[in-house]
C-alpha cells in the first residue's frame, strides 16, 4: 500500500487517496472553501473493507485540518458518526451546525 495522498483541483475539490500501485483502495473525498474542510464522501474498495483504510484516511483528513488550521463539516456519514463518537478528540475542527443535527 502506497501512503495516503490528498489530491486538489484549482477550486478547492479533491480528495484523500490510499492507492496500492494503479488501484484505489480507498478514498475520502473533500472541498476546502476560505478555512472550511467539508468531507461529502468516504469510500473503500470492497477487497479493501476491514483493514482499516477509513480510520486512517479519516487520521489524514483531521492531521490535514489541524495542519491548516481548518474547521471540518462532516456530511459523510462515516466521519460525522465518528466526530459523535468522540467529540473531545475532534472539539478543535468540528464546525457544529444545525445541518448535522448535533444539538
């Protein structure tokens, strides 16, 4: 496995790659807008599913924000469950909103 790469257009699309050799295993795809990381998708390849790989692109994803000071909206449901899950460990970037329905 190739190490987690976050590709970016010129408008602030992308997303978070874990690639081995020419295969997507993984990706988690993104836009950045001023200070505002929003995370639309997360995605594993299905020979890939229980390694791990979501865990570590959302590891990338939040290393990624808090290197750049960014705020993250999570409407993937994956990483918006895991921003539940342990909201002090995400308190720093977590940009709350009425649209996650958080409280």
């Amino acid at each position: 496995m190739d190490e987690i790469q976050l590709k970016l257009d010129g408008n602030g699309g992308g997303a978070f790659h874990i690639m081995e050799g020419d295969m997507l295993l993984g990706e988690m795809v993104i836009g950045i807008k001023e200070n505002i990381l929003t995370v639309y998708h997360t995605e594993v390849a299905e020979k890939a599913e229980g390694k791990g790989f979501a865990k570590q692109l959302l590891t990338a994803m939040v290393t990624y924000a808090r290197n750049n000071n960014l705020k993250v909206t999570p409407l993937c449901p994956y990483v918006h469950l895991q921003f539940k899950r342990r909201p002090q460990e995400y308190a720093d970037i977590w940009l709350r909103n009425d649209l996650n329905n958080d409280g």
